[in-house]
C-alpha cells in the first residue's frame, strides 16, 4: 500500500509541517515528511524562499485506520462436498449439450448491412411528430454561423417534413461544399446534428443539399452498384466503392438485396465505410481464387492407376 505525499509550504520547516499536522489531523510523529526547499532569505532580507516539505500519514497507520474503518466479514461456511454421483451426472449434461448445439450457419444479411439501414431510417419509420418554428429558425441560425465561419456565406432555405428538416444551400460556393464527393457536406450535416441536440429537445433529422446534388449523388451510386455487380457476376472478382457515409450505403444494399448471385459487405470504421460486392463463398465470406484445372492427358503424382486407365 502506497500513500502519496502532498505538498505544503510555509516561511520555516516548522510552519510547513504544522499545516501538514493540521489538514491531515495526525500528530508529527505519524507523518511521513520529506524536506524539498529548507526556505532561505535571499540578498538582503528579499525575495524571501518558503520552506517546502512533501507529507503524507505513514503507511502503518494509513493500513491501521482503514482496517478500522472496514466492517468485520462474516465467516462463509465452506460449500457442502458434491457426491461423486452428481459431478458425474453434471459433466454428462454439459458434454451431452456440446454435442447437441449444432453449428450455426452464416447469416443470409453480411455484417454492416443492417447497422447501414438503422443508420439512416426510411422515412415511413420516423418518428411522429412537427418541427415547431421556434426550432428550425435555430437550425437556419446555426447552420449560417458555420457557414460564415467557414468563409462560405450562403443563402439558406429550410423546409420541414414533419421531423425531417432540409437545409438547401444556394450561393457561389455549391462546387466548393460538394468537394470530394460529398464528405465536406457529410461532415457540415453531422455537425449541424450535433449542434441542434444541445439546442433543441425535439429529435429532428436534418440533412443538407446543395441544389440537387444528394439525389444526382444516389443516382450515380445506384448505377455503379449494379454495373460492379454485373462485373462480379461476369469474373468472379471481389469489387470495392470507396468510404460511403451511412445513407449512401443504405441506397446500394437496397438496391443489390434483391439478387441473389452477389453480396454486399460495408468494411471500416467510423462514419464513412466502403462497401465490397462479391459473389458468396464458403461461410458467406468472399470467394477466394479459384484453382486451376489439372491439365488433362496427364497422369496423376500418386501412385496407382487412374480410373480412366481401369475402363480402358
């Protein structure tokens, strides 16, 4: 057991260890002290150094006092001996259910694909509920601050859907705001989300756009998913659509559930993940290579003669 030493200062050692004696209300003789600084007086009586000393109660008596303090245990009586006749029959139980829990298959829905559609709910799951004017001015009043902020002033219009609540951004900077691929207007939106938490008690869903550019964005997403799959079904080949933010990657899982020759797998952390197309292998996991044909004509390594030889 450790006691760590706390620091205390006066114009003597005297006066330091007095105030230690004090707030830890322990005579001197059960303190442990350590003198850092004996004080001095400096060039001519100025600038005077305190004394300074490191104190803490000795261990001893730190130990004696919590053993006051702790309640007596009670004494547990030992566990009754099990008969031999009922471990036995226990351990039978316990092997008989190992071998009776069957080997579970892989899921039909990969991993990922169900937190993508809880992410972003579809719009007959929301919650009831109007967004009262009082907060969608909030909104529009947040949402310009972060923009002027960013050096991005903006014209704003705002229009709510019960709780849903879109935020059009028009003005000069849209091709600034849609750069790389959405992601500076992904993380305006989940910093505009975070913001109205903390300013509003109504649980509003708010998403922001440039002009058109969310659906044009999920136009283009649909159309390469079903051309990647296409190519999966035609080689074989795993495909990958780089990082997704979580409404994205709902639209491409819905859009490729229906065919049942491919997979899609959202991989990564964080709020954006990429999505892989694959066809099913073993386990629900993406196909490996394929091996190789054996030539044909030739004769097997092993030895022995090959059926074909057997016919002839």
């Amino acid at each position: 057991m450790s006691v760590k030493k706390k620091d205390y200062y006066g114009k003597e050692v005297t006066d330091a260890i007095r105030q230690a004696c004090a707030e830890l209300n322990v005579p001197q003789e059960q303190l442990d002290i350590e003198v850092v600084e004996t004080g001095s007086t400096g060039i001519f009586g100025l600038r005077r150094k305190k004394a300074h000393i490191r104190a803490a109660v000795k261990v001893e008596v730190a130990a004696k006092a919590v053993e006051a303090a702790e309640p007596a245990e009670t004494p547990q009586p030992p566990p009754a001996p099990r008969k031999k006749e009922e471990k036995k029959a226990a351990g039978r139980r316990s092997e008989d259910v190992a071998r009776e829990k069957p080997d579970l298959p892989a899921p039909l829905v990969d991993e990922g694909i169900a937190e993508d559609l809880a992410d972003e709910a579809a719009p007959e799951e929301e919650e009831a509920g109007e967004a009262s004017p009082e907060a969608l001015a909030i909104v529009q009043a947040e949402l310009a601050t972060l923009l002027e902020l960013m050096k991005m002033p903006s014209r704003l219009e705002t229009e709510a859907h019960g709780l849903s609540v879109v935020c059009t951004i028009h003005g000069e900077h849209e091709e600034e705001l849609t750069g790389q691929e959405g992601k500076i207007l992904d993380s305006l939106q989940y910093i505009l989300r975070k913001i109205i938490a903390r300013k509003t008690a109504e649980r509003l869903r708010i998403s922001i756009d440039v002009g058109e550019y969310r659906q044009k964005r999920i136009e283009e997403l649909r159309e390469k998913a079903l051309e990647l799959a296409a190519l999966v079904k035609a080689d074989g080949k795993t495909q990958t659509i780089p990082a997704l933010n979580p409404s994205e990657r709902r639209e491409v899982h819905m859009v490729l559930q229906e065919d049942k020759e491919i997979r899609s797998r959202s991989v990564g952390d964080g709020l954006f993940k990429k999505i892989l197309i694959y066809k099913p292998g073993k386990g629900g996991k993406p196909a490996g290579p394929r091996k190789k044909p054996a030539p044909r004509g030739r004769k097997p390594r092993t030895g022995g003669s090959s059926s074909e030889e057997n016919e002839g």
